[in-house]
C-alpha cells in the first residue's frame, strides 16, 4: 500500500514534524500546562498533526487520563446547546475505556449537559488527572454569529480547571476569527498561551522521516535528488505527498532515484494535480498572487521592502517563497510554474482594479458586464438597473437617487406574483402572524397593501419569515426582501443627501445589490409564471 496519502477520507500517518511535535508536548507536558492554539494555512498539515497529538496522549497515560479529538468542520454545532451536547458526547466517547462510570454520566439523557461537564471536571481535578481535548476546525464555528458569549465564557470557565487542557486548530489567530464584537470580548480567548504554535512547511530536518518508507525499502537517492525534491514542493505538505507517491509506485525495491527522476515527477504533478493547486492559488489573496506571478520568471525575485510583512510572512508560511538576504525568491518550482500560468489573468486584474483610480475607471464597466450575464429579468426593471449603472459617473448621486425607484418596481413585481389582483393579503397570513406574535401595522391588518415603500418592506419581511414566524411567500425569498429593503434606505438617503458626500465605491455597491436583486427576481417570478420570464407588473398602490 503506498504510504503518501494526498488529501482523501482516511487519517493521515505524521511523517517528520519531530520538532514540532516536541514543541506542542512541552507545552502540554510542564508543570502547569498550557492551552495551545496551533495554526497555519489550508493543506499545511494541522490536521495531520492534531490527529497525532491526541493519538499519542491517549495511548501515553502519564500526562493525560484520555485525549479527545473533535473534528468541527463536520457536524458543526449551530448553538450553544448543541456545542455543549456535543461537547459531552465526544468528551464521553473519550472516557468510555478509562472512566465508564463518567462516561455514563455524559452520554445518558439529553438535558444539562453543560452542568454534567463541569461536575464530572470537577471529580476528575480531585482525583488530580486531567484530559486533553483537541478541537480541530475551529474556524468553522468562529464563521457564524451563532454561538454567544455566554458559550465562551463557559468554556473560559471549564478551561480554568486544572483537569482539562485544549488545544484549537485553525487557519488564523482565534480572536480574528470572531464574527462579533460580542464574542470577541470574552475572556475564552486569554487562556491560550500567547504565542500560537504556527505549522507551515517541512523543514529540512523533516525529510528524512518522509523519506522512510523508501529507505525501507533499500531505495536510496542519488546526491542532488533530495534537493530537486525541495526545490520542486517547497516543503509544502499536499505537493510532497503528491509527488512522492508518484515516485513510491514508480520505483523499484533497491534502486536508486536520481534528479532527473524527481524532475519528471515535478513536471506530472503540475499537470494532474490542477484542482489542488487551484485550491491552493485561491487560498492567497490577489496581492499575494501578484507577487507569485512577478516570481514565475526562472532568475526573478524581489526585495523584502517590496512586499508589506504580513503579506510577505504569509507567503513564506505556505512555503512559496524563501527570504535571503533580504532578497525573495520563489521557493516551490511546482508552484511557481502554475503561478506563470495564471500571470495573464493577474496582470489584467491588477491592469483594471490594481489602484484606487482604476477601480474608479473601470468600476462601471464591470458592472455593466455583470449586468449582462443576467437572463430572464423583467426589461423595464433590468432598463432601471442598467441606467443607474450608467449614471455612476462622472456623478455617484445620480445612480443613489435611481434606487427607489428600483425597490418601488421590484415592490410591484413581487406583488403581482404573491398577491391576488386587488393587492389584499390574505386573512390566513394576519392570523398567523397575530399568533406568532409579530408587530403588524394597522393597514396589514385590515388586508391592504400599505401605501409607503417601508410599510411594503415590512409586509415582505412577514412574508419571508422572520424569526418567529415561518416564510408564507410561494415564491420571493428573504435575500430578495434584503435587498429591497437596502435599496430602498439608500434611495430614501438618495432624496435627502445634502452635504453628505456620495463615493463611487458606495454607489457602485447600490448598484452591485441591485443587479443581485434583478437577477433574484428574475429567478423567482419565472417560477410564479411557470417557467416563462419578463412578467407585467400590475398598478401598485395610489
């Protein structure tokens, strides 16, 4: 079975890394351990390391009484409660060999389970041993609002005992990875010692543990070889994997492998691994691609001063580039090829929106394009869209003040699909509402459609479902309220702007929403016609 696994369902074995590893068991296994944040970039490894890091503790019983991986990219909690449920059930799954009395305690029933968690904590400090708990993915439920202060606080709680310590994995330093300013506040994100563990290339004194699997097999390697191995992956986890295991099913049990074997393979990965090197490439922002394409020339490289430092400790951290002398250079020959592949594509980027004067000449020209791409809409309110795109210079406001009359159209397209034709709303709609207890105006009550643009904002937004009630529009969804609603507050501050100035990036994001908006409802109201577009709006309100 070759040994070099490249992505793929199944756990990864950890080559190399021992200094790494050594790293994260100093901090776990001292006196007071710590709580350790590791983090890095996609495809650099975490994973493999995390999986590792919690195997090894489990199996060593000297520090920890059991180790407890969770994966929170699969599954992931969308509450506090389901966080705190799911805590105890993996936490449980842990302790099952070890402690099945408190294991039962977890996985039985299904109510306070955070209070179960502390109390067995709790034992667990009096009988002076503690777990480890791994929590990979962290990213995923950092991505939404959802989970609240209170559930960090928690967990700030659970990690202040000495008989839990955590270890997060995740793409960027946790705190910047909070979605609101609420949860950023809490106390959780103190407990981790202060300087993440950063996993990112293989170094140098890795190779000869990824090399292993061919030594056991009296594979040897001509001199030069393991450096052209270097030269072509830059150390980069997912380009080693792929490029040795082409070479593992390709040579023999005792021969030896030269650079120009390495060559050909480096070549092989570049033409069969085009997804995961697209992955990779649109894993680097456009400044970063900018600076990988000026690199693809074969003697080209750039000054550290040329690159700002966080860009440039991205870079390197990936392992696209090597900092020398104050020089860079590229250093992943697979990866710079493909970038001199994509060098057209960014060269005419940065040619159209590479500085803030040609955003601003080019801004409406793309906008337009975007327009164009939008099949099936309703031609006077498509003409509404194109015209505010056309007004977007050389004077913003004339494109802000186009706004209303977009919602006010879009307004009349959504009532001649979900209302009858005298415009009266249906008396089943005002008595759920009333149940669910929504705040419902007097005119909705009385079955009118209300005359002002707000009133007919707020209809919609019962309509699509809020948080107490359910969606009873047969065809307009909430993004189309969103956007209705936020065309119609910029067109109202369109009719009363007086000093307040009006950018082009403003307007131009009007207008952005707006051709989103036209291209929602086009395909929304070609399913309130059975398929066939461009319906006719009826009269809307007097």
């Amino acid at each position: 079975m070759n040994p070099y696994q490249v992505l793929g369902a199944y756990p990864v074995v950890m080559r190399g890394r021992k200094r790494l590893f050594q790293k994260l068991c100093n901090h776990l296994t001292k006196p007071t351990p710590d709580h350790v944040s590791v983090i890095g970039p996609k495809h650099i490894g975490k994973t493999v390391l995390l999986l590792h890091l919690s195997d090894f503790f489990a199996r060593k019983g000297e520090h920890y009484l059991t180790s407890v991986y969770w994966d929170l990219r699969h599954r992931t909690p969308e509450s506090d409660a389901d966080f705190k449920r799911d805590l105890a059930g993996r936490i449980g799954q842990g302790l099952e060999q070890v402690r099945p009395d408190l294991a039962r305690e977890l996985l039985d029933g299904e109510n306070g389970k955070g209070d179960v968690i502390t109390t067995v904590l709790e034992i667990l400090e009096e009988e002076k041993v503690r777990i480890l708990l791994v929590l990979d993915g962290f990213d995923r439920v950092l991505a939404g609002a959802k989970l609240t202060r209170n559930l960090w606080d928690y967990m700030r709680d659970l990690a202040g005992r000495r008989s839990i310590r955590l270890v997060t994995g995740s793409r960027q330093r946790l705190q910047e990875l909070c979605k609101t300013e609420d949860s950023r506040t809490s106390d959780f994100w103190e407990i981790f010692y202060d300087t993440p563990v950063q996993v990112g290339p293989f170094e140098e004194e890795d190779w000869d543990g990824l090399l292993s699997p061919f030594a056991s097999r009296g594979i040897s390697f001509k001199a030069g070889a393991p450096k052209e191995l270097v030269n072509w992956t830059g150390g980069v986890p997912v380009l080693s994997a792929a490029l040795l295991s082409r070479l593992y099913d390709r040579v023999g049990d005792g021969e030896e492998v030269t650079p120009a074997d390495i060559n050909a393979l480096g070549g092989m990965v570049l033409a069969e691994c085009r997804d995961m090197l697209g992955g990779l490439w649109e894993d680097c922002t456009p400044d970063m691609q900018a600076d990988l394409a000026v690199l693809t020339d074969k003697e080209a490289e750039l000054s550290v001063q040329e690159i700002p430092h966080l860009r440039l400790k991205s870079l390197e951290d990936r392992g696209y580039i090597s900092v020398a002398r104050n020089r860079v250079t590229s250093s992943c020959r697979i990866f710079q090829q493909y970038a001199g592949q994509q060098r057209t594509e960014v060269e005419n980027l940065h040619r159209l929106f590479g500085s803030e004067e040609k955003f601003d000449a080019n801004i409406r020209s793309f906008l337009q394009m975007r327009l164009s791409q939008v099949h099936g809409a309703d031609q006077k309110l498509y003409g509404y869209v194109d015209r505010a795109i056309r007004d977007l210079l050389p004077e913003p406001e004339l494109a802000i003040n186009g706004m209303r009359g977009i919602a006010d159209y879009a307004l009349r397209l959504v009532w001649n699909a979900e209302l009858s034709k005298d415009l009266s709303i249906p008396s089943a709609w005002i008595e759920q509402w009333k149940f669910d207890g929504e705040k419902v105006m007097d005119e909705i009550l009385s079955a009118k459609l209300p005359a002002s643009l707000t009133g007919q904002c707020r209809l919609l937004q019962l309509m699509t479902g809020t948080q107490k009630s359910q969606p009873l529009a047969r065809f307009v969804t909430k993004p189309t309220y969103l956007l209705i609603d936020h065309l119609q507050s910029v067109g109202h501050f369109g009719q009363h702007i007086g000093r307040n100035p009006v950018t082009l990036p403003f307007a131009a994001c009007a207008c952005f929403a707006a051709i989103a908006l036209c291209e929602g409802l086009a395909r929304e109201l070609t399913k309130a016609n059975g398929g066939a577009s461009g319906i006719h709006p009826i009269q809307g309100p007097q």
